[in-house]
C-alpha cells in the first residue's frame, strides 16, 4: 500500500522525481506504477484467503469467496456494459488483465476479502452464531455490506480522479463526482453475496472471539487507511468523515463487542471420602 501511494500521491504529479533516484530507485517506481495495484489487491486477497483457511477452514472459505468473486463480476460486467447497477463507468489500465475487455481480474478479488472482513465483524459483533435468530442475521448482512460500501464512499473519488486515475465516471455524480446510484450498487451486491455466503453456512456456525477478528479488523482498517490518504491527497474530507462514522465506527464497535476469551467452566474435583468399616476376625 505504502510503495503504491508514493507511486501516485509523490511520482506521477512530480515526474522530475523519478531524475533524481538511484538506477534501483527508479525501476522501483517502474514496477511500482506497472503493477502495484495488482500486486496490492492479490496479496490483499491471499491474506484474507489464509486467514479464512486457518480459522473458517476451506469449505466456509470457499463458500463465501466464491459467490463473492462471481456475484460481483457478475454486477461489474453488467455495470461496465450497461450502466447498472453502479452508474456508466469504465475501467482504465493500471488494474491488471481485463475480463471480457471491461474488468480487472483484481475488482472481484477486492470484493471478496474488503467484503469478507466486513460480514465476519459485522457476524462477530452481532452474535449471529451465539444467539441465532432472523435479525441477526439481517442485521449482519446489512451492516457487512454498509461497511463494505462505506470503504467506497472513500476510494471512489480519490481512484476516478487522481493525476492517474484507474476508472472514470461517463456520467459524474453529485456525490464528489460519483452517482448515488453508485451506493445503491454496492449495498446491493455486497448484500447479495453476503446472504449466499449466510445460507452456505447455515449448518456450519462460526463462533469467532476477539483476538480472531484481529486480522479482518487489520485488514479493513488498513484498506479504508490507504483510501483515507487517497483522498485527503486530493481534497476530499466529507468522504472521509461519511466513511468513519459508517464504516470504521461499525468495525471497530464490533471488535470490541466480541467477547475476549472464549467461556471456561471451572470444575471443581469432587471430594472422595472412602468409609471404611472396622472387621474383627475371631480365631479359633
């Protein structure tokens, strides 16, 4: 995230830097503008993959990475071609391979791991697991997918209108250039993955404590981070202020709702107490 922020935010407004690096500096900023985003998102996905790996284990995993990367390819292709349901946009070089000529191999991966951590604290926090009911369920799938779309109202302005912008809006917005139909877009496919992922696990709960939820607070955390300094680098404030009361407040809310160890039952040994009775034996 660093190495891509100093390639966008420091070089390519001040192209006279890359003059004034070492040999190794400037094929450093090279790879940096060629394939940092890509290399951001993948290993962005492989994180969340692993950790789910380890603590959710690879059928939940899969269970909710799959609906994810194809629910959301499914919505990106439709945008890009049709203009629903974000808006009309189009995807620009920077991102990696395009499928179908319209949409980075690396958008969907975004979706699944920003999207993952998302419902597991939004899951965590709301005890879906501790205390199943219908609401709760709701209530996570609605909060995971508000957190993920709280994430773009920060990115979005920033990446469509950088010096080296990664999409653009054939249709600006009021929303700092960005459609309202845009938010529309992400509550409702970020929703739809999230209750195909819900029902996968139906029979499988997750009981997840605090110090479990560390990572998807990281990675959440560290994503809207590097949004933030997109953003504020290019004078966007309210964005930031809309995405830390809707987004960064749920998050952090949750983690600490989680309960920090997992409940212990002390038992006590039972005192044994053996009797034992007095026999005379009489000899003749």
């Amino acid at each position: 995230m660093v190495f891509g922020l100093v390639g966008i935010l420091l070089v390519v407004p001040n192209a006279e830097v890359i003059f004034h690096l070492s040999e190794i500096g400037q094929t450093a900023m090279q790879w940096s503008m060629a394939g940092g985003g890509v290399v951001y998102m993948i290993l962005g996905t492989a994180a969340v993959f692993l950790y789910g790996l380890r603590i959710l284990g690879l059928g939940r995993t899969l269970a909710f990475m799959l609906p994810a990367v194809l629910i959301s390819l499914s919505s990106e292709l439709l945008g890009t071609s049709t203009g629903f349901p974000f808006g009309h946009y189009s995807y620009l070089s920077g991102l990696g391979y395009k499928i179908a000529g319209l949409v980075p191999f690396t958008i969907p991966l975004s979706w699944f791991y920003v999207g993952c951590v998302s419902y597991l604290l939004a899951r965590a926090g709301l005890e879906v697991d501790k205390k199943p009911s219908l609401w709760r369920h709701i209530g996570a799938i609605s909060l995971g997918a508000l957190m993920l779309t709280s994430w773009d109202f920060v990115l979005d302005p920033a990446m469509s209108q950088t010096a080296l912008p990664f999409w653009y809006w054939q249709q600006p917005g009021a929303f700092f250039g960005m459609p309202y139909q845009n938010f529309a877009g992400w509550l409702g496919t970020g929703s739809v993955f999230m209750t195909v992922a819900a029902l996968l696990w139906k029979n499988n709960p997750i009981k997840l404590e605090r110090s479990q939820l560390n990572v998807p607070l990281v990675v959440y955390l560290s994503n809207f981070g590097f949004a933030t300094v997109m953003s504020l680098a290019a004078g966007f404030s309210i964005p930031v202020l809309l995405g830390l009361l809707l987004g960064v407040a749920p998050a952090v809310a949750f983690w600490l709702k989680a309960s920090a160890a997992p409940t212990q039952v002390t038992v006590e040994p039972a005192a044994q107490e053996v009797s034992v009775a007095s026999v005379k034996v009489a000899l003749k």
